[in-house]
C-alpha cells in the first residue's frame, strides 16, 4: 500500500461490537490499544494496563473481525525488562489475544525487544514521538520532535525501529513536517497520529472519532459523528418510558403461548 501511495486506515476497537462495525465500513488495520486503560477503564493513562485485559479484549475484537489486521499494544512494563521478556509476552498476545502483530513504543531502546520479536515471526508495528507509556518522563501528553535536536531523537528513534524489523510505525504527536520527512526517509509504512496528513496512513481511537465524549476534543481528532448526545436522548427515553410504564407496551410482550402479542404467529 505505500509503494502504492494507497492510505492505510487504522482505528481501535476494544470490543465485538465495534470491531465488527469497523470492519465493515473498510477499515485496513484494527489495533486494540491500551487506550483503553483511558477509554475503557476510566483511567488517567494507558499504565495500569495488564496483559491479562489486552489479551482478553484482543480475543473479543478478533471475533469481529474478517479482513483487517489485528494488531495488540503490548501495555507498560510487559516489555521493558528484557527482549525475553518481550518475546514471551509477545507470545501471549498472539495465542491468547489472537493478535497478527503487536506494538511497542519507544525507539532505540526498544529496538532490542523488537528484534526478538522479529526473529521469532511475530510482526512488530512501532510507535515513536508522544509514546504514552511515558508519559511522566515526557511531562504530560506533549507534542514531541519540536526543534532540530528534538526532531533529530525522533528520526533516530524511527530508523531504529525500522532496522530492528517492524514492518510499520506509529508516529505520534509530531510536527506534520517532521512526519514528511519521516515519510520519505523510512521503507515501511507511517501511521501517524495528529503527525498531518502526509504519513501513509491514519489511527484515531474509535470513541474519539464517534464523539462519544462529548467534553474530550484533541486537535488532532476529527469527529466524524456527536453519539454522546444521541446515545443520552436515547438513555433518558428509555428511563422515562419505564418509569411511566409505557415500555415494554403489548407489541414488546410474550401471550401465555409464549408468542410475541405482535408477531401474528
């Protein structure tokens, strides 16, 4: 698809449901991030993630799926200790999670955890620039690459994870000039993430782009559709209609026969 200058689309998706939605709709890459430590869980972060929940959410996406590619974050700590560490989890993610690939963040510091990986035969996507796991070193969820040095790290850190084996990268939060220039400069495929449009491809988390919160409004994100006040109007009439005892109504009811009272049959 780069060769070609065809976009790759990637999205997330934590669950049957919207799996099978964003499949559908053409969707070339699912990956089951551990935003949903934030999106899922409530949390703060993406840290108090465990392998165990990635897993288990990984299994419940694949079943959704039927053309896109699975991939799994490999959430904070179940790769850092050790490239044996990170191939055994790797491991885990691929047979317990169903996953096609996994993720890692950082860049020549995880370039050893890729390469186990690599070797292995689990493919590998990588993600540099604003890499939430570390989010407390990089002081908050800042944009990062700003500045010939900063910018310098960045592209040092992407030629690693490309010479490490990764087949594909995450760049996120980068000047969308530095993410051009990453472009050109890499053989495999860039998905950015508020990195502009000129990377091979695109991932925005699947609540975000739905508007399911109707308060979180990254620059980054387009909203593609305002669910959030849809989903409370539709809430609220459902807490009206059986508080009036208006639901469920004879047409929603089982006769003594054990017949709905509006199938006819």
């Amino acid at each position: 698809m780069k060769a070609a200058g065809e976009k790759i689309v990637m999205v997330t998706a934590y669950d049957f449901a919207m799996a099978r939605l964003m499949d559908a709709a053409g969707a070339d890459m699912v990956l089951v991030g551990d935003s949903l430590g934030m999106v899922v869980q409530g949390q703060p972060d993406t840290l108090r993630v465990t392998l165990d929940e990635m897993a288990y959410h990984g299994r419940c996406v694949a079943r959704g799926l039927t053309r896109a590619h699975l991939t799994i974050d490999m959430p904070f700590m179940s790769y850092q200790v050790s490239p044996a560490q990170a191939l055994e989890n790797a491991g885990r993610l691929v047979q317990e999670g169903m996953a096609q690939a996994v993720k890692l963040e950082g860049g020549a510091r995880s370039a050893a955890a890729i390469r186990a990986c690599v070797e292995a035969g689990i493919p590998v996507v990588g993600h540099v620039g604003l890499t939430p796991q570390s989010v407390h070193a990089l002081g908050g969820f800042k944009v990062q690459g700003r500045g010939d040095a900063a910018a310098e790290r960045v592209v040092a850190d992407a030629l690693a994870v490309q010479e490490a084996g990764a087949f594909c990268i995450v760049l996120e939060m980068v000047p969308a000039e530095l993410a051009a220039r990453l472009q050109t400069l890499l053989s495999i495929p860039t998905v950015g993430i508020g990195a502009g449009v000129d990377c091979d491809g695109q991932v925005l988390v699947c609540n975000d782009l739905l508007g399911f919160d109707a308060a979180f409004k990254p620059r980054f994100v387009k909203r593609y559709a305002e669910l959030a006040p849809t989903i409370d109007a539709a809430a609220r009439a459902y807490v009206a209609d059986v508080k009036a005892g208006s639901f469920p109504a004879a047409e929603h009811s089982v006769d003594p026969g054990g017949r709905l009272y509006s199938s006819g049959k």
